[in-house]
C-alpha cells in the first residue's frame, strides 16, 4: 500500500555568489528549484528551504516570461520563504522525508565538505528518507560518510554536471574541482547523457539529475519515491 501524501521535502541552495576569480555572479539555479517544487506541491508535498549561511540566497537563471518562475517567487510557500531561509543547522532532520540539493556553480564552493550539511544528509538517508541532487548539487554528496563508515556514494549510479559541460562553457578552469571526477573518486558509478540533454539516475533512494533540462524528470522522479513506503 503506498504511503499518503503529505511529506515534507527539504530543499537546500547555496549562499555562495560570485563565480571564482572571475567576479561574475552565481547562486542556486531557479529552473532547477521551481520545476520540482511545481510537481511536489500538487503530489500535496509542503517544501521547506534552507541555505547554506541563512538568510536569501544568490540567484539565477530567472526568465522573467516564464510563468513558472513568477508563480513561484511570489507564492507564499515558495519564492516568498527566501527571504528568510533558516541555516541548515537550524533545520530538524526528523521532520522530512526527502532532502533535495539544487544546484547553480554557487554549490562547488559551499556545499562539498560543509559539516551541516553532510549531518543532514546522513540522517535524512539513515532514517530512510531521499536524497536528490541536480546538477551541481551532487557537490553535496561527495566525502559524506554513513554511519557505518562507508561513503554514500559507495557503488551508486548518480549523474551530475559534465566535465563535456563544463569545457563548453569555458568553466573547466574557473570551478575548484571536476564534479565528474570528484564523484568518481567517492566510488560512485557515473553517467551522464550528451550535454544539456536531460538525464536522470535513481539509485534506490538516491536520485541524481545532470542539467537544469533534468529538473522535471527529477522531479517526477522524486514523487515517485515519496508515494512509496520508505525503505531500508
């Protein structure tokens, strides 16, 4: 029998903003958030958002046009919660089913190796809820330990932002480490489709997406796994 609707899922966005040396700004990809927050809310999932330092977070990838994008900043239980995004320290794992890591370059600097962060995942997962990540958000994943010791990642199918993706975008250079590469070096089993391609990897209750045009997928993906009983 599936479960009832009605989880909670823990949305987390990085608060870094500039990308590298470059003065550029980054942030969290709004594609990436608003497309997974549209298909949860109407499975009757409540979404709650957290940043890496508190408080609004950096932004991109706002299309102005997009009718998704406007109803999701000024809603209530969406755009509207940024302003006042509690520190991931302040959240209680206890209370959600699912934690989701959207990416944005912003996440290659904040995310990997943040105490926090790493806590919530391991007790979010152990007490057997999700964990999704898109894009650059698997930096998240990478060096957090289970508490039997082995790596999350251990022996996992994931996907994530390509080094192909990166290159094409001049960003090889600019990002501290090779996302690919680092997610290779936890043990991970990578794959990725051709770039900006959508590509998305459930690997039991880890789901992985590659690019902003996976959001969807990981979306649907992800309310899957929340109808279904939890699991070991």
């Amino acid at each position: 029998m599936s479960a009832p609707a009605g989880h909670r899922i823990l949305t987390v966005l990085t608060s870094h903003g500039t990308l590298g040396t470059t003065g550029r700004p980054t942030g969290f990809h709004l594609g990436e958030t608003v497309e997974p927050w549209h298909i949860l809310r109407a499975a009757g999932h409540t979404v709650d958002f957290v940043s890496i330092r508190g408080g609004r977070p950096p932004m991109i990838g706002h299309d102005p046009g997009n009718g998704e994008h406007r109803a999701f900043l000024t809603d209530p239980a969406g755009g509207a919660l940024l302003d006042r995004c509690p520190r991931i320290e302040d959240a209680d794992p206890g209370r959600y089913r699912a934690v989701y890591c959207v990416g944005g370059h912003g996440t290659m600097w904040d995310f990997r190796g943040d105490p926090a962060l790493q806590n919530l995942l391991r007790a979010v997962y152990e007490a057997g809820g999700v964990v999704a990540a898109i894009c650059h958000g698997p930096a998240a994943l990478l060096d957090v330990r289970l508490s039997s010791g082995t790596r999350l990642l251990s022996g996992r199918a994931v996907t994530a932002f390509s080094n192909e993706g990166e290159a094409a975008r001049g960003l090889d250079t600019v990002v501290p480490f090779s996302l690919e590469d680092a997610l290779r070096e936890n043990g991970a089993v990578y794959s990725c489709a051709p770039d900006r391609q959508p590509h998305v990897v459930v690997s039991g209750r880890l789901i992985t997406g590659q690019n902003p045009a996976s959001a969807a997928g990981l979306g649907r993906r992800l309310a899957e796994a929340l109808a279904s009983p939890a699991r070991p």
